[in-house]
C-alpha cells in the first residue's frame, strides 16, 4: 500500500517536473519569438527574399532602394531579342526632346514586392507568423517581382524591326479588274490568286520569356522562333468564290444613308452616300466559314466564303462619312462669380457613326440580301451633366489649390499647357465620383488642338502628341492633395523633370495609361479652375469645407545616382555630322513625401508617397549619310560617349558612335 503511494507521489512529482520544464520552455520560446520580432520591428523578417535579391533585415525603404538600384541598370541595359542571326534591343521608353514625353513599357510594382516581403510573418495569427518566419529562414523564400508588360508595344516594336526578314503567308486572295483591264464602273471580273506559305515568328512566346526574366531581375538576351507556316486559305477551296462575288456586285448600285429621324443630326439628316461598283469591289474578300466543320461534308457548307473585307470597309468609313457625322458631347462648363456657381458652357449632346454596328448592316445587306441600301447606326453620346445649372451645388469656398512652374519651356510645350488647361478649367466633380484627368482632357491629338514633339521610334523621329500635358497632371495632383482628397492612380515620371521639382510631387499620364484619378469624398460637388500667369499653372478647388485637415511634410530625396554618359544614335533624318540632342541627362533619386488627412469624426488616414527616379543618360542623334552596316544587319552593339554626362561635345567626328538605335517600344507623356 505505501509503495503503491509512494509511485503515485513520484508520478505526480514526474509530471508536475515536466509540466514545469514545458511551461518554462514555452515562456523561453515565447520570449524568443517575443525577442525575435522586437528586433525585427520594422524590418523585414530573415531569409525573405524578392526576385532573387535577400531583403533579410532591411526596412522597407532600403529594400525598395536596394530593388530599383537593380532595376536601374537593367531599364538602360535593355532587353535583347535574337531572330535567325539578327537582334534589336527593346529599350524602356521613347527619347523625347521634353522629358516628360517618355513612358516605361514595363512597370515593375516595386512598392508591391517590398510590402509583401515585409507582410511574411506579420499577419493577425500568431502561429502562422512563426511558421512563415521559419519557412523564411530554413527555405529562404523568394517571390518575383510584379512587371506589367505593354505587349501590344513592344510586339509592335519587334515585328516593325524582324519582319522584313521573314515571309508571312499570304492567304489566296479575291482580285478583280474591269473587262477592259481598267478600273471603271463597267463590267467587273474576278480571279483568285494563289497562296503563299510563309514563316511566323513566336513572339508571344519570346515576350513571355521576357517577363519571366524580369521578375527576377535578369535580362538575357531572348531567341524568337519561328515555324513554317500554310496559308489559312487556299486556292483549292475556292470553289465558285468568283461567281458569288460576282452575285454580291448586283447589289450595285449601292448607297450608305442616314436615316432623316436620327437625333441631331442636322445638315447631314436624310443624307447618301453612294458606293461605286469599284469600292464595293475591292471591300469583297475571302473568308473562312464560321459553319464550316472538317465533318460536315461537301454540300453542307463550305469552307470559304465572300464577304466584306472589314478594315478596308471601316477605313472607308471613318474616313469619308464619320466626320460629316461625328458630333462630340460637350460638358457643363461652370465658373465662380460673385461668389456663385455659374455656367459658361452649357452641356449639349453629341453623336457618333457606330462604325462596328453598320458594318454588320452592310454584311448583311451586301452579302446576304443583295440590298443596296444600307442605313448608317449612329449613336447619341449623352452629356453626363445635362440640365444642371449650378444652382444646388453648395459651393462655397476653395478647399485646396495646386501649383506649378513651366519656366524654360518651348513653344509648343506652353501651346499644349494652355489647351490642357482650358480643358481642365470649369470641371464639376459629383459627391463619390472618381475623377480621371484623361478622361477630362479627351482625345490628345491636332483634332482637338494639340502640337506634336518629336520621339525616336524604331530608329526614325516621329511627332507624338502629348508633351507639356504631365505639368497638368502634375499640378492637379497637388491640388487634390491640399484639398485632402483620396489619391486612387498615381504614377512619377521615369526620371527626374526640371518642370516637377521638388522631386516627388509629380504625376505622370499618357494615354491610355497611366492615369491620374482621385476621389471627390467631400459629400459636395467640387469645381476645378485653372488660371495660367506667365510661367505659372495653377488649379482651384472649390467646394464646401467640412472640417478636413491636410498635413504634408516636404519632400526626403536620397539615394542620388550619376547618369552613364551620352549615347550617340546614327540617324539618316539629319544632315551628316549635324547633331541634335533628344534627351538631357537627369541624376536619378529616391523621393518620399508622407501625408496624412484627420476628419471631423476622428478618422485618421495616413500615406507615403513614394518615387523613384532612373539616372537618365543624355541621348544625341548624329547625322550620318549612310546607316553602319551593323544596323542594317539588324546587330545591336553599345558605344557610348566617353565624357562626363551632360558635357557638351564640339567634335562630331570625334565622338564615338553606337549603331542605331536601339528599338524604343512606348512614348509616354
């Protein structure tokens, strides 16, 4: 009996020791963990790695420092792509006399890759935090960088440079000529002409190697295949396209007309316009039959059909009937005077040729029903503020104002920040509507005012239109902020801009993107007006007050990075040895600012504004009478200038030259 109590007494003594050692193991491991994050505060966690890079231990401003130094190099480095012996360098944007005409064809979201490296062991559950830590630690957990690619550009950079290399395949194709073999308005004959087997170059698959690259901060040089390729359409299948073709001309003679109910249609209502036997001959093509199936046999539908070529259709009308046709909607425009809202441009509907919606008309007329008439779909663009007078918008005050200073800028530069301006000047912005400055300005182009710079693109000066327009996004940026409204799109310009300091309060857009949006959360309409004194562009928010406070500290700019020195591009478009500088050269930076909005119920919202500016090598064209064989070969090779950036040179023949130019696959404003 006593030995039996006497082992139940050493059993529990046994486990009230290990349950001692437990609980005193858990307050050590608990106090580590404790001592390991204290230490960690505000750093990201040990092990933790971005594209490759080990932010273990950096704060997040010096991780976000340590990813661009990297990205740095590789935005001026360029992407290299190889076709069958030849190659051309992707560079990141497009030279520009004005700086602010020069847009990133790949975004990298650094500001993402530093939050979720520093978000790893920082979530709401305790134990997910240690084991996520622990991961870090023994795996050493990488994640790559967020890149966002223009492909469209830079597919469209890549096929304007390898193209004339290759032979795509070429469909057979519906040819007609008069019997006579002139065209007129007689008798028209058809022939088909064979196909062609050609080669396609993969490069949707050379442009997603790329991205792969980028994420973890790599860029080797990338190979494009290509594949032999047949013709979609052959002779062979053909059968009869002649004498359906030749049954479609019946329809002729034909005319586009415009119905006489259509709303505000004005001087064009009831309007023709006819169609020649000769256009609607050469808007004839070949297609393939969206019913035809390899099982569904001979007699039941054919393989290739006529029908309407629609790009050649959609040139015609955009080009002949649109203009006479197209009608913009015009917005309330409203100013303040004597303390009231007042409108100064009423709003008035507008219209627009559906371009998409009558070529299907005609489809269906032409080909189906042998109709020669065909009524054009034209559509009403609504005016969003119709019927509003300014009288209940509760506009009182200005609540915030944005500045700038365009001192040194060129002619056309200042045209286009007066026309952008004008733009801007009278918008009324909705309780809880989201503003879009591209949306404001509208179309950027001759048309609705604008004066073109020249860009370098694919080796050639080209006009763009758009320069000066980022001292509008600029300016309203900071009219939005000292009016404590919620950014939602902001973007800072690639490299640092003169017009824009202090570096950091700048917003860069082109269209379509990027875009500088905000939301207007004051409860009131807010009205923006621009006024333009000399040198100077200022916006004015005014709206009704609610108790908001805007604090916003000045700009921290670190991290100042030297430019490479100039690189010199061979160009045919200037008289040889004359040179002209399309880009200056700019120190890249790191820039923050912090800003914080306290409302009237408490609320707090804080943010950083953060950017970072590439060091921007000057960039020259040289003329020169003859390219250097090495671009005609289509080779890529980097020479630069071996002087201090932005020296200006006196010696053409002296400088040294590289091969032209590297392909620049986007423009940005």
């Amino acid at each position: 009996m006593l030995s039996e109590l006497k082992n139940k007494l050493v059993a529990r003594r046994w486990l009230l020791d290990v349950a001692i050692i437990f609980l005193i193991a858990a307050a050590l491991t608990a106090a580590a963990i404790l001592v390991f994050f204290q230490i960690y505060q505000g750093k990201i966690l040990p092990g933790v790695h971005a594209a490759g890079l080990d932010l273990s231990g950096q704060t997040r401003e010096a991780a976000a420092a340590l990813l661009n130094r990297r990205l740095d190099g590789l935005r001026q480095a360029g992407v290299d792509f190889i076709f069958d012996g030849r190659s051309t360098r992707i560079l990141p944007a497009v030279a520009a006399p004005e700086s602010d005409l020069a847009k990133e064809f790949v975004f990298f979201d650094v500001e993402r890759a530093v939050d979720d490296a520093y978000a790893r062991g920082r979530g709401r559950n305790i134990f997910q935090n240690v084991v996520q830590a622990g991961e870090a630690m023994i795996f050493k957990k990488d994640s790559p960088l967020p890149v966002t690619v223009d492909r469209t550009a830079v597919k469209a950079a890549l096929v304007g440079h390898f193209s004339r290399f290759i032979a795509a395949p070429e469909n057979a194709r519906l040819t007609f000529v008069a019997k006579d073999d002139f065209f007129s308005e007689g008798e028209i004959r058809f022939a088909i002409e064979k196909e062609k087997a050609g080669r396609l170059v993969d490069y949707d698959a050379g442009l997603k190697e790329m991205e792969r690259n980028f994420s973890f901060l790599k860029n080797p040089a990338v190979v494009l295949l290509s594949r032999e390729t047949s013709a979609e359409i052959t002779k062979a299948d053909c059968l009869n396209a002649e004498s359906r073709a030749e049954k479609i001309m019946a329809a002729a003679p034909a005319s586009f007309f415009l119905a006489a109910s259509t709303t505000g249609a004005g001087q064009a209502e009831g309007k023709e316009w006819p169609i020649k036997r000769n256009d609607l001959a050469f808007w004839l093509t070949l297609k393939i039959n969206p019913q035809f199936t390899a099982a569904s046999g001979v007699g039941q539908a054919e393989k290739i059909i006529v029908g309407l070529d629609r790009d050649r259709l959609k040139s015609y009308l955009e080009k002949t009937i649109a203009p006479a046709i197209n009608q913009p909607a015009t917005e309330s425009k409203f100013i303040m005077a004597n303390g009231k809202v007042a409108i100064f441009q009423k709003a008035k509907s507008g219209r627009e040729l559906d371009v998409e919606a009558t070529i299907k008309m005609a489809e269906e007329r032409l080909v189906g029903e042998q109709n020669g008439r065909i009524e054009l779909a034209v559509r009403e663009i609504r005016s969003e503020l119709a019927g509003e007078d300014g009288n209940d918008f509760g506009i009182e005050e200005i609540i915030g104002a944005g500045k700038s200073d365009f001192t040194g800028s060129p002619a056309n530069r200042r045209h286009n920040i007066k026309v952008g301006a004008a733009a801007v000047n009278g918008t009324l912005i909705r309780p809880g509507e989201e503003f879009s400055l591209l949306k404001v300005l509208g179309k950027i182009e001759a048309s609705t005012g604008y004066l073109p710079e020249l860009v370098i693109k694919e080796g050639k000066t080209t006009p763009e239109f758009g320069g000066g327009l980022c001292q509008i996004g600029t300016t309203v940026f900071r009219g939005a902020l000292a009016s404590g409204l919620p950014i939602t799109a902001r973007r800072n310009h690639s490299y640092r801009v003169s017009y824009y300091e202090p570096a950091g309060t700048d917003a860069t857009i082109y269209d379509p993107a990027p875009d500088f949006r905000f939301m207007n959360d004051t409860g009131h309409h807010v009205l923006i007006q621009s006024r333009l004194d000399k040198n100077a562009l200022s916006f004015y928010f005014y709206g009704k007050k609610d108790g908001r406070s805007v604090k916003q500290t000045k700009p921290t700019i670190y991290n100042i990075v030297k430019p490479k020195p100039t690189r010199l591009i061979e160009t045919i478009d200037l008289p040889a040895g004359q040179k002209k500088c399309t880009e200056k050269a700019h120190n890249g930076a790191d820039a923050y600012f912090d800003y914080r909005v306290a409302y009237p119920n408490g609320e707090v919202k804080e943010k950083r504004f953060s950017s970072h500016y590439v060091p921007w090598q000057e960039v020259c064209l040289i003329g020169v009478e003859k390219l250097s064989e090495k671009e005609m070969a289509g080779e890529e090779k980097d020479k630069v200038e071996n002087r201090p950036a932005g020296e200006a040179a006196t010696d053409p023949a002296k400088e040294e030259i590289e091969r032209p130019p590297p392909t620049s696959a986007t423009s940005t404003s």
